[in-house]
C-alpha cells in the first residue's frame, strides 16, 4: 500500500514539473509577443528574467529613438511644416492603454495618440481628393525619370513618330450620312470618341446644351469595314456604364475581334469632390474604358515591322475634365497607338478642333473647317511601304520583344508544331528595320488631343498561339 501511495506522488510530481515546464514555455513566447509590439515594450524591458538580449535591446533602442523623434518638443512648427512633404497627411487616433500582467497601467507614450501617415483613404473623406491623385509620376515628362532605357525608348519612338508624321488633315462632315470610301484611303488605326449619352447624364451643363449625342444603334450604322485595312486596330471610348458591352457588339459588327481594354483613371488634383453621383451606379465613378480590337492577323513575333508591343501599360492616369466638359479625354491614349500600331494612317472620328494632331486625319461636324483633299492626302503613302512608320537599330535594340518559341512548347503541337519548328530552321533570320524615307516637314500648328478605340480578328489563328491579343 506504501509502495503504491509513493508511485502516486512520483507521478504527481512529475505531471506538476510537465506543467511548470509547459507555463514556462508559454510565458516566454508571450514575452517574445510583446517584445514585437511597440505597446507593451516597457512591460517586456522591465522583466526581472535576467538580463536584456540583444534582440530585446536592438529593439528596445530603436522604439527609443522613434519616440524621442516624435516627441522633440523644441522643433520649431515652421520646420515641421517644411520637412513635411505635400503628400504626408497625418491623423490622430486613441492609442491603446498598455496594462502589464499585474493589471497595473503604464503611461502614455504618445499622449494618447498615434499617428498614422499617407492614410489617402481617410484623406478622400475628407477632402474628396481622390487616393489616385498621390501616385507618383503619371506625367508623361518625368515617368520614366528612374529608368534611363525606357526614357530613352519614349523619347526615339516620340521623335521618330513626329518625324515621320503627316501634316495635321481634318474634314468637317456629318458622320451620320457619311461615305467613308471617299476617303480614298484604307487607315491602320480608327480612333472613334463617340459623344455617348451617358455623357449627357453625368453632367448637368452638358446636358442642358445643344450637343448633339448618338445613340449606339445610331453608331452601329456607320461604315467603318469601308476605311479599315487589313490588319488595322481599333479604339473605341465606351464610357464606364454600358458601354462595355455595346462596344463589343461594334467591334463583332464591323469585324474586329477585342483583344484589349484600356482603362482611364482619374484625378481630381483641380477640385474636391465628384462632379456627379449617377443615380444608376453603386460606386463613385472615377474611371473610363477604352476598347481596343483587332482586325486580322497579326504575331508579335514576326510582325515587328507592324507592331510594338508592350511598350506602353493599358492603364492612363490623368486629370478629369472640369465639370460641364463630358468627352474631353487624355492625350495619352495618341501616345499609347503611336508607340505600338507602326501604321501612319490613323483616322480619328467625331473629332472636334482640339482634336487636330500631327499625324491623324480628323472627321467630324464639330469641326470649324477643313483642309481635306483626298488626292494629297493619299500621296503621302505613295513610296514602298510608305504607310509603315518604320523603326531603327536603337528602337529594336530596346523596345521589348516577345520570347521565342521553345522546342519542347512547339513539340506539343503534334505533326504541326514539327512542320513549324521545321520551317523556322530553314527560314533566315529577317529584320524588322525598314529604310525610313523623308517626307515634307509637318506644319506648325496649335493643338490638343484626345482619344477612342475598338476591334477584332478574321482568319485562321496561327498555330504557334502568338496572336496578339490571345
């Protein structure tokens, strides 16, 4: 009975040390805890349980030398306001009470306060700036500041794009009763900017005015397939409500397939707040689309002389028009076609007189005169592949390119994936640079831009899936 009592209490000791093992074990992961927490650094600094790691005291330090920088009361306010950039906002918020294991209360470090930095969430609150208006190099001038090859690659394809440019044309027409085979030529690139009704909803002084606005089913009826070579892109400005899905149906009606959407955010830098809150949306509207098609076929990989890809983003970020101005858009987007679509003949429609640009042939009734002649206008592209813009060594050597095709990739086409990878062997390596012959100087003249699209593809998809836009 003896031997049994003493084999209990061995026992129970034993699960007792288990425990006080255990408890230990927790309470120093609960103090590791608290040592990561700016709250509770005080409670972990003065713990009895020998002296300070370095991990505690690095950290100790560092939590120091923050409070002393945000608690230096002899900082004159005239320095503080100076070594505050203008995109720093500051709010205050309680700061937690830090209790210690004991349930005593330790004091304040912050003054019951914390500071929360770039909270642009809050900012929009309560200013109406939006959070898009702080991201940082959306000017076209200083993107690429930190990245020489790229600013080096936007400034030869500008200057070989206005080199090469043809002098500004524009025709004043009603687009409703339009013949586009009077044109006498067939364009790479139609940029349509259509003046939608949803303009008209999201602004009163637009909609109390005499602007004439389209409907889709009035769009839908003009002949585009007449002016649209083979291959050529499309861009088409949908708006941001229905538009998205009405822009598809255009682009299936006149035979472009979509291959991508371009997306317009934007700021208000100029003026708190929106200028409307449609009764129809849920959200704030602060963005617009772009839709962008295809018509033909046309491979990144061997069809350089005719496309640049991914040398610009589909994403423009920019200041939103005043309020009464509904169809203004980004110059950007003029940009954004010219560094990818090679093409020179772009034609531009609804067009009004700030539209008029270097390189574009603008249509549209809003338009105070003309300068179109149909005969002058097609002499421009008379020259060997002269409606090709062309590109150099340095471009080439730059701009990215798509990777090549893999053997094993190519493998797994079958029978036709080896009569490809076959054809590409014995197939000499070609260039896409292409002489650039000189045309007359352009012709000074004042303007603005702006900017539309849409698309779509006929034909077989070649085999090795590197169609732009799939």
């Amino acid at each position: 009975m003896e031997n049994k009592y003493k084999v209990d209490v061995e026992e129970l000791k034993d699960a007792h040390n288990r425990l006080n093992i255990v408890l230990r074990e927790r309470q120093k992961r609960r103090r590791h805890q608290l040592a990561s927490i700016e709250e509770f650094k005080d409670l972990v600094v003065g713990q009895k349980y020998g002296t300070k790691s370095k991990r505690q005291r690095t950290q100790h330090n560092l939590i120091t030398n923050k409070n002393v920088s945000l608690n230096n009361k002899h900082m004159d306010k005239t320095d503080k306001s100076q070594k505050k950039s203008t995109n720093d906002f500051e709010f205050k918020v309680p700061y937690p009470k830090k209790i210690s294991l004991d349930g005593k209360q330790h004091e304040y470090q912050y003054q019951d306060e914390k500071t929360i930095r770039n909270d642009y969430c809050q900012h929009f609150v309560d200013s109406g700036k939006r959070p898009q208006n702080f991201i940082r190099d959306t000017e076209l001038s200083q993107r690429f500041d930190e990245y020489p090859k790229l600013k080096e690659l936007t400034r030869m394809k500008n200057a070989l794009v206005e080199n090469r440019a043809t002098p500004p044309t524009y025709l004043k027409a009603d687009l409703r009763t339009f013949d586009f085979k009077s044109l006498g030529t067939k364009f790479d690139v139609i940029l349509i900017d259509p003046p939608l009704e949803e303009y008209c909803r999201r602004s009163p002084l637009v909609a109390g005015s005499n602007l004439d606005y389209w409907d889709y089913d009035e769009i839908a009826n003009l002949k585009i397939e007449d002016a649209a070579a083979t291959p050529s892109f499309i861009f088409i400005w949908s708006g941001d409500a229905d538009g998205l899905d009405r822009g598809r149906q255009l682009l299936l009606k006149w035979g472009y397939r979509r291959c991508e959407d371009i997306v317009w955010i934007k700021t208000n830098k100029k003026w708190d707040g929106s200028h409307h809150i449609e009764p129809r949306s849920i959200f704030q509207r602060t963005k617009e689309h772009c839709i962008m098609g295809i018509k033909g076929t046309v491979r990144r990989s061997t069809d350089g002389h005719f496309i640049h890809c991914n040398v610009d983003t589909d994403v423009i970020i920019s200041e939103e028009p005043h309020y009464g101005i509904g169809t203004a858009k980004p110059e950007e987007l003029y940009h954004i076609i010219e560094h990818f679509c090679l093409g020179r003949r772009r034609l531009e429609l609804f067009g009004e007189d700030h539209n008029i640009r270097p390189g574009w042939l603008t249509v549209g009734l809003s338009l105070s005169s003309s300068n179109f002649n149909a005969a002058t206008y097609a002499s421009y592209f008379t020259e060997q592949n002269g409606y090709l813009l062309g590109s150099t060594n340095e471009i080439e050597a730059l701009r990215p390119k798509s990777p090549p095709i893999r053997d094993n990739s190519v493998s797994k086409l079958g029978p036709q994936g080896n009569i490809m990878k076959q054809k590409t062997k014995k197939q000499p390596p070609t260039t896409n640079i292409m002489t650039i012959p000189q045309i007359p100087p352009t012709l000074t003249f004042p303007h603005r831009w702006i900017p539309p699209m849409d698309g779509k593809i006929y034909g077989n998809p070649p085999m090795d899936g590197n169609i732009y836009g799939k």
